[in-house]
C-alpha cells in the first residue's frame, strides 16, 4: 500500500513566502504573548511555589473549592478539575513573595498546610480534634496499633489490606466498602473503626514544593541542558555536511522549532516544568533528523542530477521523501497521542507539548529547512561568481 | 539455511536471551521511581554557620577559663559573629603571655592585638573542616534516625558542599519523618529554680525582675499540654551524650513514655545531683522547649523515665531521635515532593495503557500499510522492546513516569528506521530492480539517514542525563536504550528477517 500512486510532484519551494509569513506571524504573536502577555509560565520545578493533587470522598465543583480557599485567603489559586467523576483536583498556590529567601519555603510549606487543612472543612478538623483518626489518610503502623484490640494477630495484616484497599481506589468513599468485597472486613473491626476513626473528606494525592534555591539551580541545569544539547547537535550537523549553508539552515529550523512550539504552548494555561524541557529538546531532535534526512537527499541527487537547478532537486527530495516523513511523524503522533489520551494528568503537559511539537517538525522540515539553504546558494554564492 | 544467516540467527538469539535474563524476574529488575512507587524526595541544607557558631562559643569561654587560670585581666569578652570573637582590655605588658598561651592551646584561630583588643578570627581552613565535618555528621544522624524509624531502602546522600538528598520510598506519613529529621534533638536535664509562671514577669519577681547568671528561662512545650515558664539552671546535669540506652515503655499510669538509663560518668553526676535536690524539681528540656519536671522524689542513679502526654507515636519517635543522636546544627527543607502510593499506582497503570494502546496503534497501522514486511517491523519493535528493558535491568536504571513516556515515544520512533528503509526498498522496487537487490540497496542507502537521526537525538538525551534530575535522569535513559536498541534491531534484526524469508528468486515482495 501506498499514501501516493506515484511520487507526488509539489513545488513545496514555490511556497516558501507563505510559510515563512506563516512562521513568523505565529512567532512574533508568540514573542508578545511571552514579553508582554501572559506568556510562559514558570511551574513548582522553578521554584514557583507549590503543588498540591487531592481527592475528594464525593465529587465537588471548582467554584466549591475556590470558596474553601477563599475562606483563609487563597482563593486566586490556581484550581485544576484533573480525572475522573470531578473528584481530584490541582491546586497551585501563587507564591507570597516573603523578604527574605529564608522564609520562602517555609511559608510555601505554610501555604501549602492551609490550602489542606482548609479543604478537610470544619468537620474533619472537629473529629480531629475529638482525638478520632482519619481512616483515609492513617499510615499502617497506627492502623496496626489500633486494630490490635480487636484483632491482635490478625492486626498487622488487617492493616495492610485496609492501606492497599486505599491505595488502590485512592480514597474510601463509605463505610460499606469495608464490609464488602474485596475488604470483608469482620463485624467487630468495622464497629471499632466507625467508633475510633473516621473518614476523611479528602486525601492528599501529591505535594510539590520547591524553595527559591533549588529552583534556581534547576533554572540553570535545564538552561546548561538546553544550550549544550543545540551545541551537541550543531557540532554534529557542521561535521556531517561540510557546507556552511546546511549548517545555517539547521540553526535556522532549530531555533523554529523552539520558537513556534514554545509560542504555541505560551497561549495555553500549561506550565513549565523539567519534563517540558526534556519534550522541547526531543522535538528538537526530532525535526533535526527529519531534515538531515531530506538534506542527505539533496546530496545524492545532486551528485546524479548535476544539471538540475538546486531548487528543483530540493522539490524532488521533498517529494521523494514525503511519503517517509509523514509516516514516520504519524506513528510518533499516534504514540504520543495514545499518552495524552491515556497517560494520565501527571504526564499531560509534556504530551500537548509533544503533539504540537510532531505537527510543527513536519511542517518545518517540508517548508522551512530547504529555503534557507536556497537563500544562502542565490546571496553569498553568486556574490563570490561575480568576483 | 545460509551459513552466516545461522550466525545472524545466533546473534539475535543471545542478545534476546541474555536481555530477557537481565530483567527477569521484572519486579526484582526494574527499580520504579518515587513518583512511581509513592514516596517522599526531600532536599535539605545544612546550616553550618551553627558548627562555626558552636566552635565560637566554645572557645571564647575556653580562653576566658585559660586567661582566668593564668592570671591574664581583661575587662570585656565577647562575641563579634560566629568565628570572630575578641577580648578587650588586656594590660600591655601581659600581651607576652597570652601570646604563649593562644599559642599553645589552638592552631586553627589567628590572633592579633591592636592596641587593647584582642582579636580571634577562625582560620579559613578550619572553618571549611569545621562545616564539612556538620555535613557528614548531620548526614549520619540522618541516616540512624530513618533506620531506626524503619524505611526500606532510603538514599541519603551529600549533595555539593552543604546539602543533603533524602529519599524514601513508600512513606505514608511524610510529614512525620520530616519532623523527625528536622529536630535538633538536644535532650538536657537542669534542676529548676522557679515556675512554673504564666508569664516571665512574674516568674522572675523573686529574682528582682533579672534572670540570675547562673540559669535561664525556658518555656514549657505547647504539645505537652501545660503551658508556663521555669527558671532553670544554666548548666545541665546530664545531656544526651551521657545516654547508654533508650526504650519505649510506660509510666507509672500507663500512658507512653521513655525509658533511659545512663553511662557510668553521667550516672555519677545525676546520682550526685538527684540526691542533694530531693524534693525540687528536675526539667527534662528537647531542643530548648520543656517537657516535664518531675519531682525528684528520691536519689537516683543510672535510670529514669521521660513523661509528658505522648501519644504512642511521639513516644516512638523520641525514642529513634535519642538513639541516633542530637545534630551538630541546624537544617532547613529546600525541596520536597512527595507522592503518595495511590497517585503512584496510577500513573502505572495509566502508563501502561497509554504504551500498550501505543504499540497497538503502530502494529495495526505498520501491517495495514506494509502488509508481510510490516510484520517484519513488528518484531523487530518487539525485540527492541524487550532490549529496551533488558538494558535498564542491566544499568539498574530506575524507571519514572517521564521514563515511561520516553519508551512510548520510542516505539513511534523504532519504526522510523523502517519506514526509512521499506521506502527506500519501494523506490528500488519501482525502478525495476529485482527484489533481492532492493532490498540490499534499501539496507545500505537508509543506513547513513537512520545512523544520523538516532544520533541526534541521542545527543539531546546525553545532555538532558547530564543535567536532569531524577525524573528526567529516567527519561533520558530509556529514550538512549530505545535508539540504540532500534540500530539493532531495525537494521540488523529487520535484514535478517528479509534474508531468511524472502527467496533469493523472489519476483513479489509483500510491502
């Protein structure tokens, strides 16, 4: 089977103005967007405050939860519904920039007690206080302790199937769980629980938080990573194709990539964080061998075809080569598809950011990579004929 | 079959199985991450001004004892900031003297006399030692602790000059054991001299409103339940040096307490002081903050009971804090990141489902587009699957989520390789050359472009290891063993698939 009956013909080069209207439009909006707008946004990694994944025993709305944050003034958190039955949540408090650096994770730590001991709701704090434990978020051990009068051989094993009950589900939502299947908890441990313990409204899925210096220093390795990666690869592109003009044309696409990704992912809500710089830096690659491929073609052709135009044996490698690239691009985008369907809400960002980024190295390895190489031949090229 | 198709065979037959040897059994192979497994990645600093503060004090009043001794006057010492202290006030024609003694008793402080004054400044290098020495220390007291508190397979490790990497595996009570990292844990008993008082004021009535030279004040433990202020000695009977063993136990109404009893030179001292103090009381003082002060009701020896309304987990952890010692100086939490088991377990199973949807999708795509030679593809991405994880059992690699999405990308790009090559071949093909030449010609000529693009990436994924933490450390791994393991297999792996199956007369090739 075949995407083309015979090789398609496309003067891929005719429209180069286009694309590079097209590039820069989506560039310069990006660059407003980042200088001015919105723009990008730093995430926990960097040492922007902190995370928090919880979940709830019964599904409840945004607006219910930002007015618990409000209540301790924390209400212009960011809140994120992530999965299923509007039952987990991301919150991220926004940083209260202290004085001094010493304080700063210490009140992000702060912060992030409020924001949980303000979503267990009066009720939980009260049966807290009443000296009850909360069933949904007791470690093992204290369980053990406490099922022991009950069940004193048994105790240690009660606990952990209680815990992996737990684990499993994320929360117990009611008591009958426990007395049903999987659980079959005996009468007499069930009676003890609802008199001892109680189940908590919520229970803390994640916490992330990262003080000022360490997020300084991850701002620096993600940099170091970013900078030598490029370097890594231009050596290598330089090395490999001994012409200036290749080596231009793949700073050029490269800095695209960048730019055109990252401008597309500044208008969404998503933040950065480590994995994000690990996706751009694979795209990066990604689109670079895409077009170390078509360059390889050009090459070979221009060894047979010594008569034709450089423009023309650039449409032919293009064309020679689609069927290639958009099979390759398309099982890549198939793969990281299946992740952003599937993968779940921790990997998310880094997914969206792989599905632009497939998208974007097709179409800068087709329209943009070639031109460049082009410009280079007709300006400094003849130049030096004319001398 | 051709001979060195037998060889080829034997090739891939050994790799296979020694990868499938290196990770099986999986669950003992693969090591999951914490944001897999569930735990707590803690990152803390040390502040070791304190060692240098401590060092201060010490010999400041070291040197006022030695001039004392010697019969050298001065009329004012003190501290200017942690390793500078000064004395002022010494007569000019002692300055011989002290020379000799400063001389005699430290090497590790530079002096100098600048008309009355005394200066001590701690020497750069001892200064260095001094902080590096609060570094290991701080770091063993860390590592006793989480044993004692029973953490499978914790890594506590130095990282730079002045921090500390723990991580823990599994933890469901993450805010626990921070505490019981972060705790000082300076155990002190002193005699009390007065309260307790609702407030300093009244507690210091007696004492003309002035705390007297030789006690302080201290403030009793809010979690202990009673609330108030005592006048206690300045210096304290026994420490948590002078502690031989600790046990959890009960008190004498059964609610939690610990257990202590003392070695032979403590003993002697709380044996001396116990017994000319029988009916004051005794303050058992944690990190400055007071948690009972028993009556001394009769001369004791080598033992005695901390009480003060624990719960039985307190209880627990103060055993594990006295067992492993106080910390030469103070912490401070920099990073922390939790994850707990469920959202863990989660993330594998989602991981999982996204990467088996994944190879599905390019199988079902892969046979639909290459019929035959796209079942060749396949088990060449199968192979290089299980290269894959035969490699990160190999390295002890630790597997993330990010290193999960890694592998699920490298299945989209393992069949790059072949598409270059199965294209190339159909060009062949097109051009009219036979089959068999074809496929060779689509071999060697996708060769360069394959070698090329995996390099690339490969480049970006060095880096990336280079610099990442943790997570992205995971990513770069298994995206580095995917790439290599398709040079393998989609070069070698694929060819011999076509060599063995494909007739050397073949006039049709399904692809």
């Amino acid at each position: 089977m075949q995407i083309f009956k015979k090789t398609p013909n496309i003067p891929f080069l005719k429209y180069k103005w286009i694309a590079l209207a097209v590039t820069l439009v989506i560039v310069v909006a990006g660059l407003i967007n980042i200088l001015v707008g919105k723009g990008l946004k730093l995430g926990v990694d960097f040492g922007e405050g902190t995370l928090i994944r919880v979940m709830f025993k019964e599904p409840v709305s945004v607006s219910e939860v930002r007015k618990l944050l409000s209540e301790v003034g924390l209400g212009d958190s960011i809140i994120q519904e992530a999965g299923k039955e509007s039952r987990e949540f991301q919150i991220r408090t926004m940083e209260k920039r202290t004085t001094t650096q010493d304080q700063e994770i210490e009140s992000h730590q702060i912060l992030a007690d409020r924001v949980i001991q303000s979503l267990q709701g009066e009720e939980d704090r009260q049966k807290l206080a009443q000296g009850l434990l909360d069933l949904n978020n007791i470690d093992r051990t204290s369980l053990t302790n406490l099922l022991r009068s009950v069940a004193p051989d048994e105790a240690e094993n009660l606990a952990n199937k209680i815990v992996n009950y737990r684990t499993e589900n994320g929360i117990i939502a009611s008591w009958d769980e426990l007395s049903r299947e999987p659980l079959n908890l005996p009468g007499e441990v069930t009676s003890l629980l609802q008199n001892r313990t109680f189940l908590g409204k919520m229970t803390v899925l994640s916490r992330e938080t990262v003080g000022p210096q360490v997020g300084k220093d991850l701002r620096k390795k993600a940099t170091q990573a970013i900078i030598w990666s490029l370097i890594g690869m231009l050596v290598y592109i330089a090395l490999r194709f001994k012409g200036v003009e290749y080596g231009a044309a793949a700073i050029f696409t490269l800095a695209q990539d960048v730019l055109i990704t990252m401008s597309i992912y500044s208008f969404t809500p998503r933040e950065i964080n480590l994995p994000i710089i690990a996706g751009l830096l694979t795209i990066v690659g990604f689109s670079i061998n895409d077009t170390i491929v078509i360059f390889d073609r050009i090459r070979e052709l221009q060894r047979t075809m010594r008569k034709e135009k450089l423009e023309n044996i650039m449409n032919l490698s293009l064309n020679l080569n689609l069927s290639r690239t958009l099979i390759t691009s398309g099982t890549v985008f198939l793969t990281v598809l299946s992740l952003y369907i599937f993968g779940g809400q921790v990997i998310n960002d880094f997914a969206f950011l792989m599905l632009i980024g497939t998208i974007e190295g097709v179409y800068s390895t087709i329209f943009l990579s070639c031109p460049v190489v082009l410009f280079w031949n007709q300006y400094f090229k003849k130049k030096k004929l004319h001398k | 079959m051709k001979k060195n198709l037998q060889w080829k065979l034997a090739i891939i037959v050994v790799v296979i199985g020694l990868c499938l040897f290196l990770v099986y059994p999986p669950k003992d192979k693969i090591k999951l991450g914490l944001d897999l497994k569930g735990g707590t990645h803690l990152v803390l600093q040390v502040l070791t001004e304190d060692a240098v503060n401590v060092e201060t004090d010490q010999q400041l009043s070291r040197f006022e004892e030695v001039f004392k001794k010697n019969n050298i006057t001065y009329l004012e010492a003190n501290k200017e900031k942690p390793g500078r202290f000064y004395f002022r006030g010494i007569p000019v024609d002692q300055e011989g003297k002290a020379r000799d003694l400063i001389d005699q008793y430290t090497r590790d402080w530079d002096y100098s006399f600048s008309g009355d004054r005394l200066t001590f400044n701690l020497k750069m290098v001892a200064a260095q030692y001094l902080r590096d020495l609060a570094v290991t220390q701080t770091l063993e007291t860390i590592r006793n602790r989480i044993d004692q508190f029973g953490v499978a397979e914790p890594v506590i490790q130095r990282q730079g000059s002045d921090r500390i990497v723990v991580e823990l595996p599994g933890i469901e009570d993450p805010d626990r054991v921070k505490n019981l990292i972060k705790v000082t844990a300076v155990l002190e008993f002193k005699l009390v001299k007065a309260g307790p008082a609702p407030d300093e004021e009244t507690l210091l009535r007696d004492f003309g409103g002035k705390v007297p030279e030789d006690a302080e004040v201290v403030k009793s433990d809010p979690k202990r339940g009673t609330q108030g202020y005592y006048l206690v000695s300045k210096v304290a009977t026994v420490t948590g040096k002078d502690l031989r063993t600790v046990r959890r136990g009960v008190d004498e109404w059964n609610n939690p307490a610990v257990h202590f009893t003392l070695n032979p030179d403590g003993a002697k001292r709380f044996e001396q002081v116990t017994g000319a103090n029988i009916g004051k009381q005794l303050a058992i003082i944690l990190d400055g903050r007071l948690q009972s002060a028993p009556v001394i009701e009769a001369r004791i020896s080598d033992s005695g009971i901390i009480q003060g309304r624990f719960t039985p987990e307190e209880a627990d952890d103060l055993v594990v804090i006295l067992k492993a010692g106080a910390l030469p100086a103070g912490i401070k939490y920099l990073e922390e990141r939790t994850v707990g088991p469920s959202l863990g377990s989660d993330s594998v199973r989602q991981g999982l489902m996204a990467g088996l949807v994944a190879i599905f999708a390019v199988m079902v795509f892969m046979i639909f587009y290459y019929r035959l030679s796209g079942l060749n593809a396949i088990t060449a991405l199968i192979l290089n699957e299980i290269i894959i994880f035969g490699a990160m059992g190999y390295f002890k690699a630790t597997l993330t989520l990010p290193g999960i999405a890694g592998i699920i990308l490298g299945i989209g790009m393992a069949v790059d390789a072949n598409v270059l090559i199965f294209e190339r071949i159909k060009e062949e093909i097109a051009v009219g050359k036979n089959i068999t030449s074809s496929i060779a010609t689509g071999f060697s000529r996708a060769f360069s472009a394959i070698f090329d693009s995996n390099l690339t990436t490969i480049i970006s994924a060095v880096f990336l290891f280079q610099f990442g933490t943790g997570p992205i450390k995971g990513y770069a791994v298994t995206l580095i063993c995917s790439l290599v393991a398709n040079l393998f297999t989609a070069v070698f792996v694929s060819r011999f698939i076509f060599d063995a199956f494909v007739p050397t007369n073949a006039k049709r090739l399904s692809i």
